[in-house]
C-alpha cells in the first residue's frame, strides 16, 4: 500500500433516518436566509457573533464590524451571543440591552428599552419599550449618537431571553 491513497468508504454518508443530505465541505459559503440575513448557529461570546458579522453580506459586513466596534468601545464589559440568527449584547446578570438583524436592504437595531433613551431612536414597535434604527447602504451611520444610545441603554434593565 506504499505510495497508494487507501479508500475511504462514503456509503450510507448524506443520509439521516432514510434521507439524503446534503454534505457540505467545510469550507462552505454561510447560509443567507430571506432577507439576506446570515444563519448562524446559537452560542454564547464573541466568536459566534464575529462568525455571524463575518457572514453579512456586502455593505452590511463593515456596518457590523463598526456597529460591534462602537458597543465594545462604549463598554468594554459587554456580554456577547448568537440567538435566533442575531447578534444580542448584554450585561452579565442584567439580560440584553441591543440586537440587530440584516433584512435585504437595511440592519435594524433593535433596542430593547428604547423608549427610555434620550433621544429616543426613531423607528417605533409593537412593543412599548422596544425602538429600532434602520441603517441603510446610503445612510450616514452617527457613531457618537449610537454610542451614546449603547451607553444608556447598558444601564437598562436587560431583557432575559
């Protein structure tokens, strides 16, 4: 066998419970879902959620990198994860304060008691307490603004999800 690659046997590979599957290499593209927003398994630090900002598509990619930079800047201290398909920040025995989604033509942020911050973000909720920021590809993205709503907002009493 010097010399020779041996055979690796691929049967039965790609099925679950009787059903094929699809194997997919390693290194394969990040699943968009509708709206173009990355589908990134759930998990707790840093790392999922630079894997999910790494899977934005586009311009969206470095308005999560900027995003992700001002909150770490605003606090040093925050608490990171994954869930539902999107970045959530938090305080440590406090929940989460902030998330954002990629939808196909703009990054909503969501914050979670927005209502409470001064000045209030502009786009309005279902939910009383909950005020979004739509950022568009063309949008000015105000850092110190957003800065400042990551700094209230932190101090907040978090959601518990």
């Amino acid at each position: 066998m010097a010399g020779k690659t041996p055979k690796v046997s691929t049967k039965g590979a790609g099925k679950v419970a009787g059903k094929k599957t699809e194997v997919k290499p390693a290194s394969a593209a990040p699943v968009l879902l509708s709206g173009g927003n990355p589908q990134i398994a759930k998990g707790d630090g840093d790392a999922p959620v630079q894997a999910y900002i790494a899977a934005m598509p586009g311009w969206k990619r470095d308005l999560g990198r900027r995003l992700d930079a001002v909150i770490v800047r605003a606090l040093p201290t925050v608490r990171k994860a994954v869930k539902w398909n999107s970045p959530f920040y938090g305080v440590d025995g406090e929940g989460w304060f902030l998330s954002f989604h990629c939808f196909a033509k703009y990054v909503k942020v969501a914050f979670f008691r927005g209502a409470q911050l001064s000045p209030v973000p502009p786009g309005t909720s279902k939910q009383k307490d909950v005020r979004y920021l739509d950022i568009y590809e063309d949008d000015v993205f105000d850092e110190a603004q957003f800065a400042a709503w990551v700094k209230q907002a932190s101090r907040l009493p978090g959601e518990r999800m």
